[in-house]
C-alpha cells in the first residue's frame, strides 16, 4: 500500500500548489482592487473628456464659427466656405467642408495648425496650395482643401448586408 499512498501523496501535493499559485493570484488581485478602481475612475473621466472630441450631436454652427474664428485669429481670407451633406457611416458621421482661403504662406499654415489644434476632431484632406495671382501682395498663398469634422452615432447602421438578409426573411 506504500507506493499507492505515495502515487496520492504526490498527486495531492502537484493540486495543493497549483491551489496554492491560484490562491496567491486572487489575494494579489483583490489587493490591488483598489488601483483598479482608479484606473477605471480616470479612464471614465477621460471618456467624459474625449465627448467633446466626437461629439453625439453634429453642432454645424459652433463648428463653423470656430472655423472662422481660427480664420480671424490667423489673417486668412475665406473664398469658399461651403458645407457639403454629412456622410454617415456605421459608427460616426463626416461632415465636410470645401474650403479656400487666401493668405500668406505661413498664415495659411497657422490656420492649419488652429483647426488640428481645436478640441473637436477635424481632419484636412486633399490640399492644394497656389501662388496667388491677384493684385494684393499680402495675400500670396491659396489653399484648397477639405476639412472634415466628425460626429458619434449613438445608434449605429445596420449593415446593408443585414437588411438584405431580414428582406430575403420576410419574402420566403
């Protein structure tokens, strides 16, 4: 009976530690609860803070009057400044805007600069730059470019691929 008792007295050995490694685990993990909590506390604030970022409603004034109030603050001049039709996608929506501005080289820049640098999320796409051939030597530079700004769907589409299926559903 020797070696059955040994073969079970190792056995229950190789459980007792493996008992033993988890138990520690969990008294590590219940010790640091308390760091988790913060954890989720600050990233529940930055959450809260990145809203502003992607904001749920498109707010089209606000971002037009900062746009042209970054515009201002720079000494750019716009020529075209149009609004294009939201494009929505699942998860947010991109509002577009076609812009022109005149200036100099490095105002043009700045403007640039003030729309990456504002708190909402705005991206500038498909820029051209010019030498500008009118009469006025302050303003040597035209830019043309696309600035987008986005919006958080708080309810997002339903893929086409699903409609598709739920049609193909109700006809069968």
């Amino acid at each position: 009976s020797y070696p059955t008792q040994r073969d079970r007295i190792e056995a229950l050995k190789v459980e007792y530690e493996m008992k033993s490694t988890e138990l520690a685990r969990a008294r590590a993990t219940v010790a640091d609860l308390p760091r988790f909590e913060a954890e989720y506390e600050q990233l529940h604030e930055r959450w809260s803070l990145a809203a502003e970022l992607l904001p749920t409603d498109r707010q089209v004034a606000a971002l037009l009057r900062k746009i042209t109030l970054a515009a201002q603050q720079t000494g750019v001049e716009f020529v075209v400044f149009r609004p294009s039709g939201p494009q929505s996608e699942q998860y947010y929506t991109e509002l577009p805007l076609q812009l022109t501005v005149n200036g100099g080289y490095h105002q043009v820049g700045s403007f640039m600069a003030e729309l990456a640098n504002l708190r909402r999320i705005i991206t500038v796409s498909n820029v051209k730059l010019r030498a500008n051939t009118g009469n006025d030597a302050s303003f040597t530079t035209v830019a043309e470019f696309t600035a987008s700004a986005y919006s958080l769907n708080t309810t997002p589409a339903v893929p086409d691929a699903k409609k598709g299926d739920t049609n193909a559903r109700k006809a069968s």
